[in-house]
C-alpha cells in the first residue's frame, strides 16, 4: 500500500473524493493507495470469485465481488475479494444490488502484491473480524502459502498442495485445496 500524503481528513470528505486508480483506502484518518495489481494477484482475483460465485449463487447463499468498497468501523477499505451472504447484500429501492455497501463483509480475502506491507494487510483483515466478518485470508502468490483469519482463534498458516483451503459456512460447500488455487496460475 502506498501511503499518499495529505492532510488528515474525515471518512465523510474522503467518500466524496473521486476514486482513484489504483484504488485508496481510509484507514485512521489517512488515504493509503493500494498498489496496481499484478499478474498472479490478477488471476486469482478473477478466479476466485468465479469459484465462490458457482457454488454460491445457485442457491443464493453468497455472492462474491472483487474490489468492491466496504465503509464500516471508521474505515473505508477495498477488500481483493469480499464475500457477501445473500441476505446482507445492500439493495436499493428497485431491489436491485446496491452501489454502496456500509457493512462488513461476511468473507474477505485480500492477495499480496510484491511491495505490499503483510503488516498492513493483516490490519485490514483484523479491523474486518473485529466488525462481524467470519472469516479472512491472506493469499501469498508468490510464496504458494495462505493465512487464514478465524474470528477470536489462533492464525492458520496453509502451504501444502493438499491442504483444504477452510471456508465460513456460508460457502461450506466450496472445496478448494491449496493447489487447485495456485493451479489457476499455471499456464
């Protein structure tokens, strides 16, 4: 994350300032820019949500999205994947998806990029469990390895092929191991 230098604003001046590409993020009264993604991170980005979003969908259990905002506990942050229960998904008077989501989402998954801050990743998955969030992972492209962030439980650190990735119930039905998601990044 790239921390952009400013003053110190409130969360209610930095939503109304125009998104940015890459996209910022408000944490504590600052804008940190997120890094421009990269290939692996890219792939598993789009992967993901495909995966979640076929086993979820169907049965309107969950939806994932990637890259969407979520504003909740002071913070206004963009998860690489945030997963959604169906009945918490914002909607708007035409019962239609909302654009603005001012929750937590119920799953969130962030991919590590080369100049990324671990520390500064896990902060953003801590503030998400600390709010409701059930579940978090923290997906290392380039070393094959994932944290996974239970709620109120010790840290779970995932590195074999054959280690099935956990998943909140939500999604109990997805069985990814950890090759078949660095599998996606084979050509």
């Amino acid at each position: 994350m790239i921390k952009t230098p400013t003053r110190r604003i409130s969360l209610e001046e930095f939503l109304q300032l125009p998104e940015t590409k890459p996209v910022s993020e408000y944490i504590d009264g600052e804008i940190i820019q997120k890094p421009m993604p990269q290939g692996k991170h890219s792939r598993l980005q789009l992967q993901l949500p495909n995966a979640i979003n076929h086993v979820t969908e169907p049965k309107k259990t969950a939806l994932a999205f990637p890259e969407l905002r979520c504003t909740f506990g002071g913070r206004s942050t963009v998860p690489d994947v945030a997963v959604f229960a169906w009945n918490r998904i914002p909607v708007d008077e035409k019962g239609n998806i909302a654009n603005v989501f001012n929750t937590y989402p119920d799953w969130t998954i962030e991919i590590l990029s080369p100049e990324q801050s671990t520390t500064k990743v896990t902060k953003n998955i801590l503030h998400c469990l600390n709010h409701g969030t059930s579940l978090g992972w923290l997906i290392d492209p380039e070393e094959h390895c994932v944290l996974v962030y239970p709620p109120h439980q010790q840290i779970i650190y995932l590195e074999n092929e054959q280690d099935i990735l956990p998943v909140p119930d939500l999604v109990s039905d997805l069985n990814l191991t950890l090759g078949q998601l660095f599998g996606w990044l084979k050509l």
